[in-house]
C-alpha cells in the first residue's frame, strides 16, 4: 500500500472568490494560477464541521471540460490530506451534476470553470455554508495536501488504497451512468418510452453540445430505450465542448435548433420530438417539430400530466415549486389541481430544503433548469424522460394512428386549459456594476407610488394593465426559517401579468441585469398569438419603468447593424429587428431601435442611409441607422410618397462630391421618380417630380392582357456617379443627372453578346443589380414553377468596357444582401459578421431568410426567424459605408 504524507502549504488569499447562485466560476486560466483552487477548496473543507470531513466520503467530479482531470487528482491529494476516508470519482472526471446527485444520495450521504460544494442531502450548499466558505477565501494562510499521493488513474473503474497519517484512504473510480440508470428505472415506465421511441411516426433528436450528457444520452435512449444512434447530436463529451458553448437555448444549440426546422433548415422533415443539455447535463432544453417549449412552461405541463404519465408520481403530488422569475404558468396549474406552491430565489438549493421536508415534488427555473425530489438538483436527463413518458402517454392508444399527438398538440393544448403565459427575457450584460445597483435602487424607490408608475406607463401604453402591486422580493424558508432579501424587483399587473427585474448571480463579467417579461391570456381563443406581438405593449411598459422616465422614450438605444427589419404591413409602426446571425429577434426590450425607422415614411437605402420624411414636421433628411443624432438635411418634399418607395443615393452623401438622391414610386401604373442634388458645397435645390417614358411592355395582368405599358423602373443600383436598372439578359438601362440644371438623361447599355436564357428554366428569374467597390454586378435568382423557390443563383460582373457580364465565382469577400422590391446592398462580410462571398435573400412572409455562397448557387441555406412575426415587408439595415 502506498504511503503517503501530509504538507502544509502556504497561501496568501485571492480576491473575489465568492460563491455565486451556483458555485464558483472564472475562467480556465484563473483556475490554473498556482494555488487558486487549492485555497478555494481548503475553504470548504475549513467550512464545515471537522466531523464532515474527517472520515467523510465525497465525490468528487467533472463535466469534462478542460482541466477537470487536473482538478479531481489535486482535490483528491486534499481530501487525503484533510483525513478524508474515501473519494469516489467518476470515470475519466465525468459526472453528470444529477448523477453526483443521485450518487450521493445513493452511496454516501471550454473555457469557463466553476466548483460547486453540494452537501449530504445531494443539494448545493446553503447560503450559510457559501457565505462561510467565501469568508475562509479572504484569511486563508495555508492549506493542505497529501503531494506524494500518485496520481490515480482515472480512466479505469476500480478502489485503490492509500495509507496516510490518519489511516486508509481510498479513491473509488466507477461509472455513474449505472446509478443513475438504476435511479431512472425507479421514476419512469421505460418500456411504454421504448414503444413510442419504436413507432415509426415518431422521430427523436438529442444534442449533448458535447458535455457529459452524451455520455448518459447514448446509454439511455440507444442502449436502453432503443433510439438510433444517428438520434444523437454532439453526444461524445469534448474538453472544449467541440469549440461550442454548452448552453441549451436557442443561441447556442444551433445544430439542434435547426434540424428541429427552427433555424437553418435542410429538405429533411424534422423529428417530432428535440432536447438538449448544457455540458453537465443538469439545464434542458426541449422542442418540438419546428416548435419551442419555454423553460417556464415545460414545467407546468410536467406537472399537469406527471401523475397520469409518470410512475414515480403515480400516487400525487407533494406540492410544486418554481424560482421568482420564472413564469406563473406553474402557479395556475397549482391552483386547478389544488396542489401546494412555493415561490422560491432563484438558485436550485432554495427547493432542495422544501423537497427534504416532503414539501415539494415538482419545480423548474425559467433558466431550462427543470427537475423533482428524486435527487436535489435539476436533471436535463429526467426532463427529457418526463416530456417521453408524457408523450407516450397521450400517444398510447395511438401509436399506430395516422397521426401522433405532437409536442405542440400538447402545448397549445395545456394554453387552452390554462391559459398561456407569453414570456421572454432579456439579458443586460457586462453593465458598470454601480449603474446596475443604482439601477435596481431606482426601481425599488419608484415602488412607493404606484399611482405614478401607473401614470408613468400610461403615457407610452395605455393598452396595459394597471400595475397593482410592487414590491422587492423575499422569501422566507418555510422549513428553516431563513430569509433571503433583494431576491430581484417585481411590478405586478391587474390582468396577472409581471415584470421583473434582477441582478444576475452567475455572470462572470461586470453586472448582468435581467428582465423578465409576462403577459397571461386566459382566453383561449389567444393563446395563439405571436409572442413578440402579445409582449409588445409590457416590453415597452418595461423599458418605460426601467428608464424611469416616459419622456425618455424617445431616446432609443441603437440595435446593431447590419440587421433584417420586418415590417408588419405598409404603414405599420416599428418593425421588429432581427441579428443576422444568430435569426433571432434583437428588438428585445423595445427600447433598442433604429433611429427613424419607425416612421411610416422611411426607406433603407444600400449605402445604409434611411431617407426620413419626419411626421410631425414634414422635414426630410437621411439618417444614420447606428447614430440617433446623425441626420444629414435634405430638401423638403413636398408631400408623402407611399411606403413601397424605393430610394438611392448616387454616392456617399457625406463626401465632398454632390450627390443626387432617387426617390422611384413602384405603385402599380406609376412611373414617378422624385430627385434633387444636394451637399458638394452647391447651392442645395428642391426636389423634382419627373415623369419616365422607358418604352412599353404587354401588360400581363389578368384583365389587361393584348394592352400595353409603360415600363416601370424597378432594379436600380448606383455605380460610378449614376444609376443603373431594368438590367436583362439583352440590355440595362442607365439614368445619368446632368448638372446645374440637373435634370435626369435615360439611356441603355446592349449587352453584347447577351446571356442565355432570358429566364429560369422552370419559372421565372429574377435579377438584382448590387454596386460593390464600383463595380455592378448582377444577381439573377432563378424561381421554381411556383414563382417563390429559388432553385438557383448566379452573379455576374458587368465589364463596362465590353458591355458584357461575366459570370463570377466570388464577389471580393463580400456579402450582397437582396430584398425585395430589387433592393441590393454589399458590403465587406468580415467587417459586418457575414459570411464571405454569399447572397442574403429575405422571405418576411416565410419567417425567414436564405444564404447561397455564390460558387454553390443552387446549395441554399434557409434561416428560420425564430418568433418572427406576421410581415409582409423585409428590409436589411446596414452601416453607412
Ligand atoms: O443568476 P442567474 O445568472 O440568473 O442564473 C440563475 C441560475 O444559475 C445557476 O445556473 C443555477 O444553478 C440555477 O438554479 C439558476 O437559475
């Protein structure tokens, strides 16, 4: 047996070694400093009863990431060397948080790291205990450790035994996946998951994001209930997660979210059934086909269906708890089903005393943290066997029907039953830490007059309920009695509604502020509707408060660009706005805006510039999308033009050239552009309506067939001082201004030697004329029989000295951005996160956008917009270049 002995270090204290609501996390490298972690676990163990930790068992665990194996042998050598009797380690460092759970409660009693006490009821440790342990941070002199202990090979399940002072010392590698597998079997009818996961109509998809749960993935749903293995995403844990971030939303589990149909979508029908875990494997994530289930009311519908569906519940319920800012969606089915309801701080270890008190059986977190007394932390795995037990309940007399009941039959009906509860978050992050506490400290004082804060959100929306109480939340322990205080800052609505805002306790960097949006509809004929719409009225009332002055309204935070606009309808107020890359809205607290972009009478122009006619005042300027103040003046036009306009700038209208600015009409029959010169040093002139003449063609339109027309301009781009449209495989058309007078001079290039095919070969094309670093190209969209699907893509140069396109494989590294009506935009793609040499078309009707490189024409990326709203109208906005 090996010997091993005792060594007392010296340590000097690190500042901030505060636990937060779940531990201690910094980054990777700050972890690695000689001695951080020592000193942060020699706290511990200083912090608790030396009882607890001479002859203790404990387990010791990682979810995998990088320095996990490190930092099991070195707490390991300071178990031993703290009179610990024996260690259990998971194999190879990994260890699910449910599983160290389930383990200690069974058998004992990438570039982010983090170290988490859990006590002997499987829980995180108490505030009391943390509070301790970040105390013992700031006087620790010494720790201690056992550095002739020999590393223990971690990769082979086995007991080796050491001797030290105080006697044996064993370390314990096993496979938890046995324990927890055991556990699983206790809670849940395996074989009726195994019958669904067998019926060919339903489909199964899980993404470990390359974190632990890979490892219990692939032991449950193939080996044990039967999934195929190519139901398995990123499901081999990886010690930089594969280069991701393993958080289970709708940012980061692209993979998933897109072969669920929510986000880039292939030809392949999406499975029926999604989830996923962040990298140790206690957050969830689940969605349905093209379909996503809030963190908030996945656990009320758990709830609602876990007696009927779920054995270990079979015989009731103990009551059902959720942390304060998720939704009370859970609270309603509380009610109907007359079960207990606790309302606890956010943090796990808050439900853990109410579950050891045989109070709580159920509870979730807005932050896809769902789980039940079976252990005392969240499970992702068991919410995913919940949300499997619950389907194959519904879909048990069914499984051979023509139709399963889906995720979003489930959903849609407990909204029916109970109402919904529209809910969305939004996140403030890396904010100055004293303007967010000042911030919070604003929004505690407002609370003594509500009347004012009613009056206050009045003035923005008087489409909203009354504010009928507010107040700072806390919570008194039911079972110990303790008080936590400043647990975040809530308005409550008459119709049931909240708003809440919180400090987060887990951000790494600065404050995080988070804001909690909810809106309850009890009519079931509403509980369809489009969230970002039924949140629109509270999202503004909460930007309202949190800025604490309604006149302030008008001072908009700036959303970043480029970015895709929707436009409900013609003349519909603010579009909502959508990032580029990620598809999702960035709108998101309705107090980040483009300047001037909610004006009916705005249009985008390539140069990024938006032509504003004001409203109130008739004045005309353009407006820098990304500077509230940066207005250039225009001459007044004399009267509003419809929204469809389109608008181009014959350069850049901050140059020292003039610059002529092109208003062209495309209503239907109208062949009205409107222009004027200004900047350069000239004297500026008015605008100047002119009627075109640019030939007739045959009217196609039904009723006007055998007639002709005039010919409406309708792609046009700028290029070297003039304007280019109409551009066909034969000819493109040219409108140059002369100076003083300006007035406009039509002509034509003939292309030539033309290009083939005038049209797609099926239906019809397209064609798009884009400047990039002064040179024209155009972009010919080919359109299926169906005038809507692009089959393919092909970009072509003009050489003007030839008077011919050239077909061309890359475009510079840049990314042409197209909408309709023949709008083309490019722009340098590293500088604006795009990708390079690729085509950007919007379909505000589809709720999405395509990508195409322009060497892979017809290969066409779909983008889905998640929660995009009803829109006819899809505008990209982009820097001013
Ligand atoms: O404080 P926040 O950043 O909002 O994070 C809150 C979350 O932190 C951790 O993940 C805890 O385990 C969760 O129980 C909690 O909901």
């Amino acid at each position: 047996m090996v010997l091993f002995s005792v060594t007392k270090k010296a340590t000097t204290p690190f500042d901030g070694q505060k636990p937060g609501t779940s531990g201690l996390r910094k980054k990777v490298t700050v972890f690695q400093q000689p001695h951080y972690l020592q000193n942060f676990v020699q706290s511990t163990f200083n912090a608790l009863p030396a009882d607890k930790v001479k002859g203790a068992t404990i387990v010791v665990s990682g979810d995998g990431r990088y320095f996990s194996k490190d930092a099991v042998q070195i707490i390991t050598k300071m178990a031993a060397a703290n009179g610990v009797r024996r260690v259990w380690v998971g194999q190879n460092s990994l260890m699910s948080t449910p599983a160290v759970s389930a383990v200690i409660r069974e058998r004992v009693g990438a570039d982010d790291f983090g170290i988490k006490y859990n006590m002997e009821n499987g829980g995180p440790a108490p505030e009391s205990v943390t509070d301790k342990i970040f105390s013992n941070t700031t006087t620790i002199t010494e720790y201690l450790i056992a550095e002739d202990l020999p590393d223990v090979d971690i990769s082979v399940v086995g007991v080796t035994t050491f001797s030290g002072p105080e006697g044996p010392f064993d370390v314990d590698v096993f496979d938890s996946t046995i324990d927890y597998i055991k556990l699983m079997k206790t809670i849940f009818d395996f074989e009726s998951i195994k019958k669904l996961l067998a019926s060919p109509k339903f489909t199964f998809c899980y993404d470990a994001l390359h974190g632990v749960a890979g490892t219990y993935a692939t032991r449950i749903f193939v080996e044990e209930l039967g999934a195929a293995e190519s139901s398995l995403l990123n499901c081999v844990p990886k010690e930089d997660f594969g280069g991701g971030h393993p958080d289970p939303n709708l940012t980061y589990a692209k993979e998933l979210v897109d072969r669920m149909g929510l986000g880039k979508s292939s030809n392949a029908e999406p499975p029926e059934f999604g989830a996923a875990a962040d990298g140790d494997a206690d957050r969830n994530m689940i969605l349905g086909k093209r379909f996503f289930v809030t963190p908030s009311d996945s656990v009320a519908i758990i709830a609602a269906n876990a007696v009927q569906s779920i054995p270990y519940f079979s015989s009731g319920l103990k009551g059902v708890a959720r942390s304060m800012p998720t939704s009370a969606a859970l609270d309603v089915v509380a009610k109907n089903l007359n079960l207990k309801f606790f309302e606890v701080p956010t943090g796990w270890k808050f439900f853990g005393n109410l579950m050891d008190a045989g109070m709580c059986s159920i509870c979730g977190e807005e932050s896809f943290g769902t789980g039940s007394d079976h252990i005392r932390e969240k499970d992702g795995i068991w919410a995913v066997l919940a949300w499997l037990s619950i389907l194959a309940f519904k879909n048990k007399d069914n499984l051979g029907g023509d139709k399963l009941v889906t995720v979003e039959d489930i959903v849609r009906q407990h909204w029916g039953t109970y109402g919904r509860h529209y809910y969305t978050r939004y996140d403030y992050e890396n904010v100055d830490a004293g303007a967010a506490k000042e911030l919070m400290a604003n929004l505690v004082s407002m609370q003594s007059s509500l009347s004012d804060v009613n009056k206050l959100i009045k003035e923005i929306r008087s489409d909203v309920s009354d504010v009928v109480a507010a107040d700072e939340f806390e919570y008194k322990d039911p079972v110990d009695g303790s008080v936590s205080k400043h647990q975040g800052v809530r308005y409550l609505f008459g119709d049931g509604s909240r708003l809440v805002f919180r400090l987060s306790g887990t951000g790494s960097v600065g404050a995080t502020i988070r804001v909690y949006i909810e809106q309850y509809e009890k009519d079931s004929s509403k509980t369809g509707r489009d969230s970002q719409d039924a949140l629109a009225p509270l999202r503004t009332g909460g930007v309202t408060l949190e800025i604490g002055r309604s006149d302030r309204m008008d001072e908009p935070r700036v959303a970043p660009v480029p970015c895709l606009a929707l436009k409900h309808g013609a003349d519909s107020d603010k579009p909502v706005l959508f990032s580029i890359s990620d598809a999702t809205a960035i709108d998101n607290n309705g107090g980040v805006d483009i300047p001037g972009l909610t004006n009916g009478n705005a249009w985008v122009t390539p140069q990024g510039w938006i032509r504003v006619r004001s409203a109130s005042d008739a004045s005309t300027f353009l407006q820098n999308p990304q500077d509230p103040d940066g207005k250039i003046p225009l001459p007044h036009l004399p009267r509003e033009l419809p929204s469809t306009c389109s608008c181009r700038l014959s350069g850049k209208p901050n140059g020292s050239e003039s610059c002529i600015v092109l208003l062209v009409e495309t209503e239907e029959d109208v062949t009205v552009l409107w222009y004027c010169r200004f900047g350069g040093g000239g004297e500026g002139e008015g605008w100047v309506r002119h009627e075109y003449d640019v030939g007739t063609q045959w009217d196609i339109r039904p009723g006007k067939e055998g007639q002709r027309e005039k010919v409406p301009i309708c792609s046009i781009a700028a290029c070297r001082g003039k304007f280019y449209f109409n551009a066909t495989p034969e000819s493109v058309g040219v409108l140059e201004f002369t100076p003083t007078p300006t007035a406009p001079v039509f002509g034509s290039i003939a292309i030539a030697d033309p290009l083939p095919g005038g049209y797609g070969v099926l239906g019809a094309a397209l064609g798009f004329l884009v400047e990039a670093e002064d040179d024209l190209y155009m972009v010919r969209l080919l359109l299926d029989r169906d005038f809507e699907t692009v089959y393919d893509l092909i970009v072509y140069k003009m050489d003007f000295s030839e008077q011919q396109w050239h077909e061309v494989d890359d475009i510079g590294g840049r990314a042409f951005l197209l909408a309709p009506a023949y709008f083309g935009a490019s722009r340098a793609a590293d500088e604006c996160g795009l990708e390079k040499d690729s085509v950007y078309v919007p379909y505000a009707h589809k709720k999405c956008f395509e990508v195409c490189k322009v060497e892979e024409k017809g290969d066409i990326d779909v983008v889905n917009l998640i929660e995009a709203p009803d829109a006819k109208i899809g505008m990209w906005i982009m820097p001013t270049d």
